[in-house]
C-alpha cells in the first residue's frame, strides 16, 4: 500500500484533481502544433494510458463524424441528398423515353396511354424521268397565310436549252429550303424516277400548309400524302385519369417536373424515384460507417462510462427488423449490420414512395445516434484511463518530484517528502 504522507490530511484529493488536470492539460496542448513541435525536443514522446487515450478519442471523433455524414446523405431533409434528388424512367422506351426537368417532391408511378403522335404535314410530287426535258415553267407558292415561299423556275437554260426534270426540282428544293415558310424540301431520285417531297418544319395540326401554282416536273406536289397532326395521350396519377392534346411529341408531366418524348402508341409507365445505384452505394456507406463505430466502441468500452452508453445507443438498432428487411438489412448475432442491394433493389421497384420513406427514416435515426455520440461528454469516454494514469504518476516517485519542482519546492512540504521518500525506499 502506497503512503501520500504523514499526516498528509485533504492531500489525496489535491493529488487526484492535479492529476487529472495535467492530462487534461497535456491532451489539450497536444493539439497545439507549436506547443508539440517545441517539446518534441525537450521532452519525451507521451507514453502509456494518455497516449493511447488520445488515440482513441481522435478515432472516436471521426468514426462519429463518419456515421454523420453517411446518415446525412440519405435523409429525405436533405434537399440536395441522394433520396431527395430523384430520377426518372419509362418501363417502354419504345414508347415514351422520360427525363427529370425540375426537382422531384416524391416518388410516384405515372400511367402513360399513348394513342396519336404527332405529325408535320407532307406532300410529295408524282414521279417523272429524271433525264427527261421539263415541259414547262414551275410557278407555285409554299406556306400556311402566314409564312410563304414563291417558287420560280425555267424551264430553259441562259443559253436557251432545256433543263432537265431533275434540275427544275432541284432548284425549286433550292429555292424552298432558302425561304421561311417553315418547310423543308428533298428531291428524291430512285431508279431514274424523281420527285419532290415536302415536310412541315413542326408538327401540329396548327402547323399545316398549302401548295398552289404551276407545278410543271413537281405535279401532284398539292396533294397532301400526311395530314399535320396533334399528338392525343391521357395521364393517370393516383388514380385519375386526364386527356391531353399537344402539338408536339415532346410533352410533360407531373406539373412540368417530368419531360416525355413520345415514340409510339401504346402504353408506358413514368416512374419518378431513386436511383438505385446511388441508393444503394449510400445504404452500403451508412452500415460500414455503423458496424466501424459498434467495433471501435467495442474494442474500447472499458475506457469510460461515456463508451458503454453510446456503445448501448447505437446497439439499440436503427429501426424495426421489419423495416431493416426491406432495405436489405439484417442485423447479425454481434449486433452489426449487413447489406443485400437485390433485396432493395426488388422494394424500390415494387413500393418506391415506402422504400423512400424506410430509408430516410432509418437515415435520422442514424445520424442521431452519430450526433448523440458527439455530445458526449469527452471525459467520461476516458475517465477509466485518467484513473489509470493519475494512479501510475503517483506511484512514480521521479514523476511526483518533477512535477513539484516545476511548481515550487514550498508546495512539496515536508511530510509529504517523507511519505514519498518512503513509498520510493519500500
């Protein structure tokens, strides 16, 4: 047994509270760069229960961090999180293809019934022999009553030969496609055989156009082969379904959010949700984050009280095995977790919104738990090892005396010396 003096009354307490001081001393000065790069040389490196208490709260600190950040990411608060930045998709791109154009509130399911796409009007020419000679001038007009074109072409040459039925559709191509009547030409040759063919710049029945005139090589170009049409669709979200006209096959949905291309008729479903790889690779950074602070504080319980109570916070699960289930999780025998993405993977696309939900609240319970370990207090996760430490410097006599002598023989009275003396001797 250990002699603190003679008559050494009220002398326990002052040496314990010393001692405790000088740790928390020598922790925080240990942060301080300066401090640290100008003892390195005069002092001996920090040794036993204070350094290794120091690693452990720098560990402690940024696996708590850790668990923070991965929970942040997945919490539906999270405006700019991994659940909160939703992604669109068709199930029948032949369909429809679907793009995010603003942010997503929810995820949802949009029903999609195409019946009529929209068309841009087209004419097309009867077809003549290319190498024959026109038999006469063209002299039409192109255009809606709105924007036209006129088309002018001879049948003669400067130098008074005949043009070609190839070369009066030419240029009158030449001359529509130079105009602003919203109209596009093509000459289209085939086995000798040539014609002019016309398409609307847009679709929509809005988007129509006449063709009136002499025709000459471009006979028939009058006659409408595709009528300009609207594109006809109906919408069905949470059960209601609403019909739609637009003059254009690229259209939106969900109050402009969602932006559809339509292809085809038939039918498709828009489905607004998570993107499962994010999804997942966030879930799977979440339980690492987790199972690495179960193991530190494991590994570490016996440091302080502080360690046993967040060690029995975050054991205390993060949510309902029914819940975990669905997103892949279960919980093994040594209370960490483990992932499967098929599970999830299989829930998102059957109950998006729920399996949102799950994860968002699996999310805050997790980051509550990281910032509850944060809060607590530092010296309760050592107090064991500042017990440990205070008893090994008073059982050292040489530690004792330097750190009286730093402070002033008179605080080292004479009974105490004795005391100390002794414990040195026995």
């Amino acid at each position: 047994m250990a002699i603190n003096g003679i008559n050494s009354y009220g002398m326990g307490y002052y040496n314990y509270q010393s001692s405790i001081n000088n740790i928390r001393l020598a922790q925080a000065l240990s942060k301080n760069t300066r401090y640290m790069q100008s003892a390195a040389s005069v002092n001996a490196p920090v040794t036993g229960p204070l350094k290794s208490s120091m690693t452990f709260m720098r560990q402690y600190n940024s696996s708590m961090s850790d668990l923070m950040s991965a929970a942040n990411s997945l919490k539906g608060s999270n405006s700019s999180g991994i659940i909160s930045n939703l992604s669109v998709s068709s199930s029948n791109e032949a369909v429809a293809t679907a793009t995010k154009k603003f942010g997503l509130s929810q995820a949802k399911d949009i029903t999609l019934d195409v019946t009529q796409l929209a068309q841009a009007q087209t004419n097309v020419s009867a077809g003549v022999k290319g190498s024959d000679a026109a038999a006469s001038d063209m002299n039409f007009t192109v255009g809606n009553g709105i924007k036209s074109v006129s088309v002018n072409v001879s049948a003669l040459n400067s130098d008074g030969t005949s043009k070609t039925n190839v070369q009066m559709l030419r240029e009158a191509a030449d001359q529509i496609n130079g105009g602003s009547a919203n109209v596009r030409a093509t000459l289209v040759q085939k086995d000798g055989v040539a014609s002019l063919e016309l398409t609307g710049t847009y679709t929509g029945a809005y988007n129509g156009f006449e063709v009136s005139g002499e025709l000459g090589a471009a006979k028939g170009l009058d006659t409408v082969k595709t009528e300009a049409a609207d594109s006809k669709y109906s919408v069905t979200i949470d059960g209601k379904t609403t019909k739609y006209e637009s003059y254009s096959n690229d259209i939106s949905v969900d109050s402009t959010r969602i932006g559809v291309s339509l292809k085809s008729t038939g039918k498709t479903t828009i489905s607004a949700g998570l993107d499962f790889k994010k999804t997942a690779d966030g879930i799977s950074n979440l339980v690492d984050a987790y199972n690495s602070s179960l193991k530190l504080l494991n590994d570490n319980y016996d440091r302080g009280t502080g360690v046993d109570k967040q060690l029995r916070n975050l054991v205390a699960g993060l949510g309902s095995e029914k819940s975990l289930k669905e997103l892949g999780i279960t919980v093994n025998k040594d209370a960490t977790l483990k992932f499967d993405k098929s599970v999830l993977e299989k829930n998102m696309k059957k109950s998006p919104s729920l399996t949102r939900d799950l994860i968002s609240s699996v999310a805050n319970k997790a980051f509550n738990k990281g910032s509850a370990g944060m809060r607590v207090n530092s010296s309760t996760l050592i107090n064991n090892d500042i017990e440990a430490a205070q008893a090994d410097a008073m059982s050292n006599p040489y530690q004792a005396f330097n750190m009286y002598s730093k402070t002033g023989a008179y605080t080292l009275n004479n009974y105490y010396a004795l005391g100390m003396m002794m414990n040195y001797l026995v």
